[in-house]
C-alpha cells in the first residue's frame, strides 16, 4: 500500500509538473501577445514599480499621483517588480506610453470596444525587446511565477480540505487544473498587475490556515500566520479580510480542547497573529500613520479614486443585474471589454451548473452517512475557512462594485479562487459512474486548454491588428482610382460600396483605401452618409480607420492601405436610390471639417446604392402601351405606357416601365424623335433618371417611372426607342405583346393626338 501511495505522489508531481510547464507557455504566449498596457490599468501599475525602482523611495500619494494613480497601492508587488527591472535601461517608457485620446472620446468609443488600444503603440514595442518594452515583459514574468505558485497552492489547499478517498483522488489535481487553464487567470498572471500577488499571498495565508488545523501547530505557527496575512495587506488592502478567516480559525482551535483557560488560549493566539502581522505590514502602517495621519492614507486614497466614484452608487437591483456580467469575467473578458462569444459563456455556465449539481449530491451522501452511522460530526474547519474568506472577500467586494465605476470585474474577486476552484473539482468528481466523471473532467479540462490556446489568436491579436499596407502591384490594380485629397494630408486612394442594395436597418458595406501624404500630428476620423433621393439624411457613421485600431497617427506617409466599414441605415428608409458621401473631419481643427483639395466642397461623393423595402405601387399611364425588352431570351423589361408632362416647367415625357428581372447591367435608354419620312429630327440617349437610377439597381416586379425632358418638334410624328450597352453598343432585342420582335431592337411608337405637337 505504501508503494502504491509513493507511485501516486510520483505521479501526481509528474502531473503537476506538467501542468505548471503548460501553464507557463500559455502565460508567455499572453505575454508577447497581448499589446504593452492595454491590460486594466496596467501602464499605471508599471510605473509604480518604475518610480520605486528610479528613487528607491515609497511614493508620495500627493506630489507622485501625476506619475500614477496606482501609487495608493501597497507598495510589495511594485517592490518586487522594480528589483527585476531595476538592472534593465528603460529611458524610452515615456515615449512609449502616449495615451491614445480617441480612447477617452466619449463620441466614437462610449463603451470602450470601437477603439481597443488605449495606447499610442509604436515599433518599439516588437521583438528583440529592448529598453522598457523589455523590462514590462519581465515584469509580466514576474506576474506568470506568482501565478504558478498560485496554482501549487490550491492544489495543496485541496489535499488539506477534501477527504482523500478513491471518490476524490482527482480532486486536488483537477483543482489546480482549473485554475491553471482558466484564460482570465492566465491573462492576470501575465500582466503587471497587483491583482496576481494578492490572489497569491491569500492562497498563501488560506494554504497556511489549513495547514495550522491539520498539524495542530502552535503560537509559532500562528505568528507566520500574521506575518503571511501582512504580506497580502503589503500586496493590496483586500488582505486586511483575511483576519476573518483566521480569527474563525483561533476560535476553533481554541475550542478544540476545551479547557478553563481556553480564553487564554485565544488570545495568545490573537497577539500572535497581530504580532506576526506587525513585523510584516507594520512598518507600512505605521509610515502611513505618521505620513498621512491614518494606517492606511485613506483621505489620499479617496482623493485619488475620486473621479471613479459612481454618481449615485449602484442600487441593490443594479448590483443584481451586473451579476450575469461579473459572472462572465471570471473565465472571460480578457483585457478591456475583450469578450468571448456567447456560446462560450454558455458552455462555462454549464460547467459552473454541473459542479453545482454535484456539490449538493456529496452534501447530501455526507449527511445520510454521517447519519447511519450516528457518529458526531465535526466541523469541517479548513472548508470554512475558505467560506468566511470568499464571503469577507465577496463583502468588500460588494462596497468596491456599490461606489466606483469599471468594477463588474471577477479578477478582483480572485483571491478567493481556492475555494470556487475546489468546488468545482468536487462537483464534477461527484459523477458516476467512474468512467463519466474522468471523461467529463478530461472534456472540460481539454476544452478550456484550447480554449486559452486559442484566446491570444481569436481575441487579443484580431482586436489590436493594425492594416497591412498595398504593394505597388496592388495599388497600380486598384479600380478607377479616386485620388481625391483632403486638406493635402489625407488622400482617398479608392472607394466603393460592397453592397449594390440594402435593407432598411441594415447595414451598407464600405471599402476606402486610405493613404497620409504627410506625418499627421492628430487623429482624423472619417465620416460616411447617406442620403436618399430627397436629401434627407438616412444614415451616418463617425469613426476611427480600421475598426478604430489605426488611428492616423500612425500611419506612414506614401502608403495606402484597405479598409472597410459598416454604414448603418435608418430602418424608416424608404425604398429607392441614395448616395454615399465622405469627409474627414479633425477633432482639434476649425473648420474640423478638411476641405477637398481643388474643389469648393469638403464632401466626396463615393456613389449611390439602393435601400430596398416594400415595392411601391405607381400611377397606371395616360397612354397604355405594351412592349418587352430581352437579353438573350430574358424578359428583363417592360413598357407599360407613356405620358404628357413637365419637368422643370419644360415639356417632357414620362416612361412607365416595369422590371421583369433584375438586369445584369446598366442600360441606356435611346429616344428617336421621328417625323412622318421616317428621319431621326432629334433625340436622346441616357440612363434612366439621368443615370439616378440605372437599370442595374432594378428589381425584379419593381415599376419605374422615367422623366425625360424632351421638345417635341410640330414634324414629330413617332418614337423610336430601345436600350443597349453603353460597353458594347449592343441592343436589347424588342418584342410586341404578341410576342413577334421589332426590328433592330427599336420599338415604334406612332405618337396620339394628346401627345403630338
């Protein structure tokens, strides 16, 4: 037996080693992808540790917060980073760390997710790092040990709280595994962020608590016991929960052996505790007290938060309703606002619902057997433990979310993840038969792996990807080149719409190829409208190039590169041709708008499409008359009839027609005024509504009706008309009712007395 329980730990380390080596490349591959700073405030968490490691001093909460508003943070984990970047030359972080303004323009990014990078990047941050580029992934390095060290602990936090038996063997190990493998856990262990060390010393502290009840130490263990919650106080204020947990535990332990001096007991575990954590975190305190005038600066912290300070704070239904959003974040909503797809959430909630399941069928076997055998119960004391360190947790957490902004973030509640983490461990272990609880656990651990493998790829690089630019091939081939220039900095290479119809609501699909013909100083945005035939405005879209990943800025003057845009259109647009216009407008300029080289406008026009929508019933004509266009024996058009009327107070005709299918191309209409000789006396060739409406945007049963200003002369005495292709010059073969052709495609009609002159 004892050689079968050394070839289980042998395996177990073998697992655990395993585990931690992938846990360690999915956190460097987080590392190299994930952009420098665009983790949640981690420009300021930086340089915090910069300021330590330049001065050697702590920070001066007043004088210093211009530097960073991080600085109100206990100063162990930025300790630790300056040590590792100290040795490294980071002169260059102040160029490198230009805040980007589109980011905080409330007009083109109010919900932070049109403009993903906070910050101005630059090719200093590529590979070979150098400078301060390199010295902030050694400092995320730094973040990824914690993080493994993170994952030790809660597998042995697991071997300390669940009974061992051949029902939970899996436990310890499927509990590390799912931390180890959680995408938002990997994410936090590979930014510079306090967030990991306190998540790490509270495993720490839980780890050692658990450890005290087991091995029954005494007042030693309990000084360690101070010292390690100091720690987590020096790594973030959250630690100060910690002294719930432990003062549950001296409750416990004193009570163990009960004896008339059991209160004496109590307290000198109680001053132990505070002596341990004096030697620790007491330094820091008391420099606070004298500095500041509190342990804890909180006038200087309060200042510093004051701008996130909610107005009015969350109701308790508002809190309610952020919950599925919090919820979400714990294995998702990787960096700011990066979120999985829905399906993904689901499968988690899921997972989460399963682990659920299985927690109350062990709570309830524990009671029946606890009951059948009549033996007393005892308090598991490790597991409430970590009960009253989540709910002390949960408790602060729930002041933090009440009364500052950008808060429905689980990260901040990962300190606790022992606990969530060893219960879903317990809850999937609870399957049976055997075989379905190892195949469950093997999917669900297989599919988080791909799903964190996959994360850097699918979610971090697309949203921060920057343009590629043309060749010169590629350039030379664009089609019908626009080169119109705004303001002689920014040239439109090319425009074009993807779209030839779209429905109301929906949204028009835009290709701009986008050049800078001088460094820009500012960051430009384009403008796209439509509007239809009457002028009203039907839809306009104010944004940053490339989905607001390439300010203009950036980049490099002489290039052209593609990008693409989605214009919505007002779901009460009605049916019929509109018109795409773009600007540019500068946010610092006057006028903002940049003028359109060599022209009197500062508007472009792209082209037309069409809004498509219900057909639209139209007047029957005056005169009736009947005749079918075709293309190779394709019923594409018909004349209905022709009227007497007036356009532009000048005479003018106006043709009834009526699409039988969609043309496949733009045809000209040709109008022969003919006297009775049978000599052309004038005519007219163009496309319908003066090319406002060209056959190729027809629809199928859709009735148009074509004005022409036309002067018929007194010799008139017919019409000749018919469509060809302006390309070819070939017609449309013309047909009668009947169904016998005209010829030359040309149909005749003698004009009636209520239109002859």
């Amino acid at each position: 037996m004892a050689e079968q329980t050394v070839t289980q730990r042998a395996r177990d380390r073998l697992m655990m080693g395993g585990l931690l080596v992938i846990f360690a490349l999915l956190s460097l591959l987080y590392n190299i992808t994930q952009p420098m700073f665009e983790a949640p405030d981690e420009g300021d968490h930086f340089a915090y540790a910069d300021l330590l490691a330049r001065t050697g001093r702590l920070p001066d909460l007043t004088a210093d917060l211009t530097t960073s508003h991080e600085i109100i943070q206990p100063p162990l984990y930025y300790t630790l980073v300056a040590a590792v970047i100290a040795p490294i030359h980071r002169g260059n972080l102040t160029a490198i760390t230009h805040l980007n303004p589109d980011w905080f323009d409330a007009d083109v990014n109010a919900d932070h997710r049109s403009v993903t990078n906070q910050y101005m990047h630059t090719t200093a941050e590529v590979f070979p790092y150098q400078g301060a580029a390199l010295a902030v992934h050694v400092a995320r390095a730094l973040s990824t040990l914690l993080g493994a060290l993170t994952i030790v602990l809660v597998y042995a936090i697991a071997r300390l709280t669940v009974a061992m038996t051949p029902a939970t063997r899996l436990v310890p190990m499927l509990a590390a595994a799912v931390v180890a493998l959680n995408p938002k856990f990997i994410h936090v262990s590979s930014i510079v962020s306090n967030d990991i060390a306190i998540t790490f010393s509270a495993t720490l502290a839980c780890w050692w608590m658990a450890r005290l009840w087991k091995t029954e130490r005494q007042r030693a263990g309990y000084v360690i016991l101070g010292g390690l919650i100091g720690i987590a106080i020096l790594c973030k204020v959250t630690g100060l929960g910690l002294l719930a947990p432990a003062g549950m535990l001296i409750v416990f332990a004193s009570l163990r052996n009960p004896v008339p001096r059991e209160f004496a007991a109590f307290a000198r575990r109680g001053l132990a505790v505070a002596a341990g954590l004096l030697v620790t975190a007491g330094p820091w305190l008391g420099y606070n007290l004298v500095q500041y005038g509190h342990p804890l600066a909180w006038a200087q912290v309060q200042a510093a938060n004051q701008s996130l300070l909610r107005a009015p704070p969350l109701t308790l239904i508002q809190m309610i309703q952020s919950i599925p959003d919090i919820a979400i974040s714990y294995w998702g909503v990787i960096g700011i606002g990066l979120r999985y797809p829905a399906w993904v959430n689901w499968i988690f909630t899921a997972l989460l619902a399963f682990a659920v399941i299985g927690i109350v069928i062990r709570i309830t076997g524990f009671v029946k057997n606890t009951q059948r055998s009549g033996a007393p119960r005892e308090w598991p004391v490790p597991i409430v433990i970590l009960l009253v360190w989540e709910m002390a947790l949960l408790a602060s957490y729930v002041v933090w979310l009440r009364d500052y902004i950008a808060t429905e973030n689980s990260r901040l509640i990962f300190p606790g993840i022992s606990l969530i983490a060893c219960a879903v461990a317990v809850g999937w272990t609870a399957l049976r038969p055997r075989w379905l609880q190892l195949g469950f656990a093997g999917v669900a651990c297989a599919g988080m792996l791909v799903l964190s493998a996959l994360t850097p790829f699918v979610t971090v690089l697309p949203a921060f990807a920057t343009p590629v630019y043309l060749t010169d091939q590629q350039r030379a081939a664009l089609p019908g080149q626009t080169g119109v220039t705004f303001g002689g900095k920014i040239k439109l290479q090319h425009a074009q719409t993807e779209d030839r119809a779209v429905q109301p609501g929906e949204s028009l699909r835009v290709t701009l190829y986008w050049g800078a013909l001088q460094p820009l100083k500012q960051s430009y945005r384009a403008i796209l409208s439509a509007r239809d035939a009457q002028g009203q405005l039907i839809g306009r879209l104010e944004a940053i190039p490339f989905n607001g990943r390439f300010d203009t800025q950036r980049w490099e003057p002489g290039k052209v590169f593609r990008d693409e845009y989605r214009l919505p259109i007002d779901g009460a647009a009605r049916r019929g041709i509109a018109t795409l216009h773009i600007s540019v407008r500068g946010i610092y300029e006057t006028p903002p708008l940049l003028p359109i080289d060599n022209a009197a406008t500062d508007q472009f026009t792209i082209g037309q499409f069409k809004v498509l929508g219900a057909l639209q019933s139209v007047a029957a004509p005056q005169h009736p008359y009947t005749a079918v266009f075709a293309n190779a024996d394709k019923r594409l058009i018909q004349l209905d009839g022709i009227d007497l009327t007036a356009a532009d107070g000048k005479p003018a005709l106006a043709f009834h027609w009526r699409c039988l299918k969609q043309p496949d191309r733009d045809y000209t209409l040709f109008v022969h005024v003919i006297d009775r000789a049978g000599t052309i006396i004038s005519q007219q060739d163009a496309q319908p509504l003066n090319g406002a409406y060209p056959t190729g945007m027809w629809d199928a049963d859709e009735q148009i009706i074509d004005v022409r200003a036309m002067t018929l002369p007194a010799s008139a005495a017919s019409l000749r008309i018919g469509w060809y292709s302006p390309d070819t010059g070939a017609r449309l073969s013309a047909q009668r009712p009947d169904g016998s052709p005209w010829q030359d495609g040309a149909v005749i009609i003698a004009l009636p007395a209520a239109i002859a002159p």
